[in-house]
C-alpha cells in the first residue's frame, strides 16, 4: 500500500507551503487518484496543522487519515482531538526508551489507529533496531515505520532490516525513503521484496531536502507487478502535473536544479524545526521557512545578522511567521524575518 505523504513531507521541501485551502483541495484531487492512506499534517506545529487534519478527516476522503507528532502526551492528545489517527516519532535523542513506550501505550489506550516512526534507521545496529521494533509490536502498535531519515540507506540495508523486522512483527511495516544519494525509489523497491506493507510516497517525490520517493514511479511499479490496481496512474499522471506547477510557481524552475541527489542545494537545506534544533545530527546549514519553522532554526538565522532576541520575542517571531506562512501559503525569506524581528526590538 502507498500512504501519500504530500501534503505534509511536501511542505518541507524548499521553498514550498500550502495554505489551508490548497492542502484542502490537493487532498480531494489525491484522494480520486485512488491513494486509500494520507498522512496530512503535524497538528503541533500551528492550529492550521489542526485545521487541515480535522477536515480531511471529516471529508471522509481516505480511509485512513493521520496527524504526526512527537511520542509525547501533548502532541498525542492534539492529534487525537482532530480525529484523525495518530502517528508518531521517536526523538532525534532519547536518553530513555521507557517513557516513549510508555507515551506509545497512552496513544494506544485513545481507541486510534497508532502508527510508530524509529527516527533514522541507520543510526542503528540491525539487532538494536529489531528489538525496538518487537517491542512496539507487543505493545499492539497497528503499523512500524522505518524511515531512513537522513537518506543514507542502500537497497541492501533496507532489505535486511525490513527482512528481519518482519521475522518479529506482527505490526504493519513501513518504510519511508529519502533522496538525498538518489536511491528512494531503489530503496523501496527493496523494501517491499522484504515484504515492506506500506510505503510512504509524495507527488514528484517533494520532501524535506530533496525529498522521498515519488508516487507517481512507485505507484507504475506497483501496477506492473500485479500491486495496487486500484491506483489511478493516468489521474496520478495529471496530478503530478498539476504539482509540477504549483512548484514552479512558488519557487520557480531553479527549484529542480537545486532538487538533485548529492550535488543539489536541497540536499542541505532543512524546514522542519526540529532539524534545525539537531544541527549536530542533520548537516546543512540552510533553512527554508514556513509554520514548521521553530525557534531554533529563527535564532540561527537572526545570529547570522547579529540580532539577539529575549526568549518572549523570540516566541512572538515564531508565532508572527507561522501566522504569515500558514495564511498566505509560502515560505518567509530571511529579510522578512530580519524586519520583523527589528520591529519587535522596537515595539
């Protein structure tokens, strides 16, 4: 199964945010492409996180809708208030595994569908790994994601670990592949001779730096293979198009050239804040803005100009570009957030 992650991954990808009613209407257009699973937001974020996955989800237009957010209590309870079904992440850092297993059964206990991401596979051994992954199974979580988050994967990596965590679980197995050395799509193919049941996609692979595996080749492949004939491939054609577009338009054509494996710009160029907050984990030191911003990422590009801000205003300048990005729908350049933070100096 393909599980459509463009309207959350997609507003990662350098240069790019939706407004509320684009992710709305891009939902709609996603849904009659014949794609069953979404993961649309990360209700934390901002309340238009929220917003987006209440009414996906009221919309009835997939069968399974999911808000993601971190394995704590607050992001739980916020997802869960969408009514959308609850996926979450492991920390970049952990000190304890118990109090996210702990929070994991809290999810679990709301009565949704709880799916699990172990941030950065490779960061692990394949035991270490396996024996996370047969824990959260026996806790009874629906579905175990293992995304190569810093896309470092081979094919042969993904293979073992999906191999060997499916020997001890019986959770549905996901993986989601980045880009960054141009093996998504390898990699996923990969992950699903191992007997992989979900694979995260986006429409023209858009994702946090160069992106993940592209829906419209995966969900080809699928059909070639005798997978998914329920999958539209002429109206994921037409809507692959369709994204090609809005792309172009909000970021120009340049945006391709900076998207390559390896050598491209996006390769080190970040938008979720809690990358930004782990600059000794993610390398690049480029930032592009939108309502994922946090205030770790804004206090590094305000050093860059030589501007020290109180914590309070600091919050406010978050708040301030989260409200502009979310209504607007685009990301804010390093000068607006330069003159917004001078004009907070002076109120």
């Amino acid at each position: 199964m393909i599980s459509d992650d463009s309207l959350r991954e997609g507003m990662q990808a350098p240069g790019i945010s939706f407004s509320v009613d684009e992710k709305l209407n891009l939902a709609k257009k996603i849904s009659e492409c014949g794609l069953k699973r979404i993961l649309v937001s990360y209700p934390s974020a901002h309340e238009s996180e929220a917003l987006v996955a209440s009414e996906i989800t009221k919309k009835g237009y997939f069968q399974e809708v999911y808000g993601l957010g971190r394995a704590i209590k607050e992001d739980i309870d916020l997802i869960d208030s969408t009514g959308a079904n609850i996926s979450l992440h492991f920390p970049f850092k952990y000190d304890s595994l118990d109090e996210i297993y702990s929070n994991v059964k809290y999810a679990l206990s709301l009565g949704k569908k709880v799916e699990v991401g172990i941030v950065d596979i490779t960061q692990y051994k394949t035991d270490q790994l396996v024996k996370i992954v047969k824990i959260l199974s026996g806790l009874g979580v629906d579905t175990i994601q293992l995304p190569d988050t810093m896309g470092k994967a081979t094919p042969g990596l993904i293979r073992n670990v999906v191999g060997e965590s499916r020997k001890v679980s019986e959770s549905k197995i996901e993986i989601h592949c980045h880009n960054d050395r141009g093996l998504s799509v390898s990699n996923a193919i990969a992950g699903i001779e191992a007997g992989a049941d979900i694979i995260d996609t986006t429409f023209l692979g858009l994702g946090e730096r160069n992106g993940i595996t592209d829906t419209g080749t995966l969900a080809r492949y699928l059909k070639e293979i005798g997978e998914a004939n329920d999958l539209q491939t002429e109206k994921i054609d037409r809507l692959s198009i369709e994204f090609l577009d809005i792309v172009i338009k909000k970021t120009g054509e340049y945006f391709f050239k900076n998207n390559l494996p390896n050598i491209g710009k996006n390769t080190n160029t970040h938008t979720a804040g809690t990358h930004a907050a782990f600059s000794d984990v993610f390398e690049g030191n480029d930032f592009s803005v939108n309502v994922y911003t946090g205030k770790s990422m804004l206090k590094k590009i305000l050093e860059g100009r030589g501007i020290d801000l109180t914590k309070e205003d600091l919050s406010l300048l978050m708040r301030r570009v989260k409200d502009i990005s979310a209504t607007q729908g685009r990301v804010i350049g390093a000068d607006e957030i330069i003159k917004e933070a001078r004009d907070l100096c002076t109120e």
